[in-house]
C-alpha cells in the first residue's frame, strides 16, 4: 500500500469509536465491522512512533504492510512475538511505556494490520490503458469518441469511480457481457492483480467533464459479506463459510489474501464456469448493489485469516521444549508463573496473544536473567498450545484469571 492507500486509511477512520466486536465467525478470530479501525489502536499503543504504513511514517521498526503481514491470526501473533526483545530495547531506548493489550484489542489491531493490504495500491492511468486495449474492451465499449458499440460508453462512469465499482459494474453485467463476447466471438477477458485499478484509473481519467458528488467509499464489512456469501449462492457450491462444498473449491486454499480488487478480478477470472455451473443447477446469477461486492470481497479476504485447529500432543511438547513449563504448569512444584490450563489466556487465540503480548516484559526478563535463549515460536506452534491448554483445561479444575 503506498502513501496515498495510508491516506485511504486516514480518511476511513477517522473520528470512528471502538463499537463492541460482533461475534466471531466459525473457526476464526472474532472480525470488526470495520477492521480499519484498528487503525486508533494502532497509534493509541504508541506502535506508529516506530513503525509506519507501507512508505509512511516512522522508520525505527520495520514499515508495515505490502504483504509484510500474511497468514492465520496466531501466524501474525507469533511474529509479534519473535520480535519482542528488540522491541523492548526499542521501547526502553525511546523512554516508552510497554503497552498492554485486551483479547479484543489483540483482535482489532492485528484485524487492522492484516487487512492494509486489501486496499491495494493506486492505479496507473497509463497502465490501464494497456489493459484496456490488452483485454479487448474496445471490441463493445468506447470513452466518449466515435458511435456508441454494443456496450455502454465507459466514459460516462463517475470520476470516483473505485476498483471495486468498475469491478462491480463488471460483474452484475456479466450474463450479458458473455452473451455478447459469445456472439462477437470475443473470448472473455482476464484480470491479473493491479489490473481493475489501472483500469479505473484510466477510465477516471477519461470520464466526461461536469459537476461530480463528494463520495467516500467505506471499506467492505466480512460480516455482512459473511451473511451475503450465503443469500447470494455462493455457498451452495462453495459450503458455509467458503470452506468447500459441492462442485466449488474450499477458499481458504485458494491463496485469496491479495488487494479487493485483485480478489474482485479473479471472481470474473471464474465468471464463465461458474455461470455454467449455475445454470446447470438453477442458480440465478448474483447482483451487488451499493458495498455488497465490497462485503464479500472482505469476507474472502479474511478466509485465510482463521486458525485450524492445533494438535494437543504437539502443544505439549511445544510446552515443554519451548520452557514453557519452567515457568507455568499444574501440580505442586513452585512456579514463577501461573498455571495457564482454565484461565482466560487460553480461551482464544486473541486471549492467548494478548496474555503473551500483555506480560512480555516480565517473561523476557526471567527468561534473560536465567540466560536462555528467547523461544521463537511459529503460528502452528500456538494453535498446538492453544490446542493442549484447552485439553489441559478440560481435565483439571478451572482456576482463577490469571492469565491476561
């Protein structure tokens, strides 16, 4: 994301409240109506005095975005993690006080981190020009020069015109479109990623002149797109959830972590089999209106972003191999720390970061002093843990909190 997708974010959220979290999806982290604004806690725990946004910002810490943050939630817990000592230093240098994180404030902020890649870069009018020509637009479209084609004359989009407008356009105008390239025998054009923003750039860049509204586009919601995946069809060849069904593939394997309108371009990448499939089966074909292409697109971004379940056996050597337990554990023998099986640090993978998180100082402090090795753990090492805390929870008495 460069600078001027920063400036999306700014604009987005500011002046927006904490609104309580919505509950969480099946399998995963629970997931903001709007993740952008995580944003507030991003700078509320003083992370922007280090890091800055994809080429803005500070530069003390490594910048973020541009794919830097990718993977499940309990992956990007882990690599917080991993860098807790240097940043220690870092906060101990800079005079700066440890922040301390909730389980829902884990959730937001990571939510947030994960999802700056979703607005992507700007577009390059020159580049979508190409595209234009490339993808064989001009064969039923034109932009305001000579006699109108078979399609409507592009030129008259509204200048804001987004990525995921022109895709939207594109897509509830698919059954027709494809009718038409059949009989023009025009094969069906294909996106790559970048190529919806280049070619809203340039058909911005060629819209007509006149007075235009003032229109902020908000980012897409995964919940309400979680709810349109189901009303719209697409769970009926997809399965609840994206994770597979009949006739369509399981999403969440799909590599589907990539901007909106790289997501928006491989869904018309797919127009043409799944308008086949659809219509073997009596399915009619879906339309968007206002942000319900944008929901959806921001429920497929976030697929990748749930957990599978960890192996408890395997949590229980990481527990061990990783001093864990000579700190934290059951039984009579003395401890430093408290025993994590039944308090709220294993409740959830965004309680279980944020314990982590929350008492680093104090746990890279007893670790140091004994002169052991910092133990970098992976995120498949914490789903396993997070796996044998909950079997360990299940078979011992619950104990008070002690883990946040």
């Amino acid at each position: 994301m460069s600078s001027t997708g920063v400036g999306v974010v700014l604009a987005l959220t500011a002046g927006l409240g904490l609104a309580a979290l919505p509950p969480a999806a099946a399998g995963g982290p629970a997931l903001s109506d709007n993740p952008l604004e995580g944003r507030l806690l991003f700078e509320s725990k003083g992370c922007h005095q280090c890091h800055g946004l994809a080429g803005s910002g500070a530069a003390i810490g490594p910048n973020l975005g541009e794919g830097r943050f990718s993977g499940s939630f309990l992956d990007l817990g882990a690599a917080l993690w991993d860098h807790v000592p240097g940043m220690r230093v870092a906060f101990e240098a800079a005079g700066m006080e440890w922040p301390t994180l909730t389980p829902d404030e884990a959730g937001r902020l990571i939510g947030f981190l994960y999802f700056i890649d979703y607005l992507g870069r700007p577009g390059d009018a020159r580049a979508g020009e190409e595209v234009f020509a490339a993808r064989g637009c001009a064969a039923c479209h034109t932009l305001g020069e000579g006699r109108r084609k078979v399609g409507p004359d592009l030129s008259e989009l509204r200048r804001f015109a987004s990525p995921l407008f022109i895709a939207q356009s594109i897509w509830n105008h698919g059954p027709s479109m494809l009718e038409s390239m059949r009989a023009l025998d025009v094969r069906p054009p294909t996106f790559e990623q970048g190529d919806l923003a280049d070619l809203s750039a340039f058909i911005r860049q060629r819209a007509r002149p006149g007075p235009q509204e003032r229109v902020l586009l908000a980012p897409g919601n995964p919940n309400v797109g979680r709810e349109l995946f189901r009303t719209q069809g697409c769970a009926a060849c997809h399965g609840d959830g994206g994770r597979g069904g009949t006739g369509g593939p399981d999403l969440t394997r799909v590599g589907l972590q990539r901007s909106a309108e790289g997501i928006a371009g491989t869904m018309w990448n797919h127009a043409l089999a799944m308008s086949e499939v659809m219509a073997q089966r009596g399915i009619g074909w879906p339309e968007f209106t206002t942000s319900e292409l944008a929901d959806v697109v921001a429920f497929l971004y976030f697929l990748p972003f749930a957990d599978p379940p960890g192996d408890p056996a395997r949590g229980e050597r990481v527990f061990t191999t990783r001093s864990c337990a000579g700190c934290h554990g059951g039984g009579s023998a003395a401890r430093e720390g408290p025993d994590l099986a039944g308090t709220d640090a294993a409740s959830s993978p965004e309680a279980l970061v944020a314990a982590m998180w929350s008492h680093a100082p104090v746990m890279s402090e007893a670790i140091l002093a004994e002169g052991r090795p910092w133990p970098l753990l992976t995120g498949e090492d914490l789903r396993d843990l997070l796996a044998f805390l909950g079997k360990q929870a299940k078979e011992e008495p619950a104990t008070p909190t002690g883990g946040r």
